[in-house]
C-alpha cells in the first residue's frame, strides 16, 4: 500500500469512514430491506443455531393476492414459493428480529406492506390480514433444515443480492444480544 493511500485509509478511520465508504451500514441496511431480508434472517437463524438457541422460527409477511391455496389464515411453507414477499424475519423468545435488530409486527407491516386499495385513503388506512398481507411463521430448530431447506428456500424466491456470509459479523452482534437479552 503506498504512503498516501495509507494515510487516506488512517484519515477515514479518524473520521469514522470506513474504505467501504462513511454509509456502509446503511448499504447493508438497504439491501436487507430490499431482497436480502431472507439472506440476513438465514445468518441470524445460523447464528443462533450455533449459539444453542434452537427455538427460532423464519417469519414471511407476503402479498395475499398472489396466494393460491386454500387455507389464507396458514399456509403451508412450499406454498410460499408462489407467495410475492414483503418481508422475511426471525422470531424468537417472543419477539421479532431483523437487519435494525429488534423489531414489531406493527413496525413491518407499516414498513414493507405497501399501500394499497380502491376506496382507502391514506388517512384511514389501517394494514388489514388477508387484503393487504398474510403472515405465517415456521420452526427453523437445526442446522439441516436451515441448509436444505430454508436458504434453498430464500435463494429461490427473494431478490437476493448478496450472500448470507455477508450478513454475518452483524447477525453475530444481534444474536449475542438476543442471548444476553439485551435486545
């Protein structure tokens, strides 16, 4: 590395950039709230596994009117495959997780169900199961049903962008929360 480029990387650790540039976190926020939510909630789950937490379940907020199955109020894992995706998080020891760490079934909803519907203004709307989303969770309880199912899962139906890998150092930081129950 040359003296300059040394002292432009030293100069940037100062200012609290880094070489990815000062707005880092916010890239990696911005891709996991649009495509990554289900890489990053595969790198938590994995996370957690390898902690011993194996209580963690994948949840799915998705588009209802894309759902062609019979059971609206629970349907089934594979037939999310044909489900559009609003949103995918982790659940675990009663509350939801995703790339901002700890989060709200009213947070997500507001978040990543768009608005939408003839006759409703923006004034009155209120997120309503079933016309603007259907939500469904699932126990992810091994390494095995991680790998062979769920990533396959998330790789096949999300506009993934990076890796899982990528994910990793922050889904450490929150599942150390999440087992000193700090989040």
């Amino acid at each position: 590395m040359s003296n300059m480029k040394l002292i432009m990387e030293n100069w940037r650790g100062f200012l609290g950039e880094s070489s990815q540039g000062p707005d880092a976190r916010q890239v990696e926020i911005n891709q996991a709230e649009n495509g990554d939510c289900g890489v990053f909630a595969v790198a938590l789950i994995r996370e957690l596994i390898d902690d011993g937490i194996t209580d963690a379940e994948i949840m799915m907020i998705g588009d209802p009117a894309t759902y062609t199955g019979s059971n609206l109020n629970s349907p089934n894992f594979d037939e999310w495959y044909d489900i559009d995706i609003f949103h995918i998080a982790v659940y675990v020891a009663g509350q939801y997780y995703d790339i901002n760490g700890r989060t709200s079934s009213s947070i997500m909803l507001k978040k990543f169900v768009p608005y939408g519907g003839s006759g409703i203004t923006p004034e009155n709307w209120k997120v309503m199961y079933g016309r603007d989303f259907i939500s469904e969770s699932y126990p992810v309880s091994s390494s095995k049903v991680l790998d062979d199912v769920v990533e396959d899962f998330v790789l096949a139906t999300t506009n993934v962008q990076t890796s899982v890998g990528n994910y990793s150092q922050t889904a450490k930081a929150i599942a150390s929360k999440i087992e000193n129950k700090n989040v």
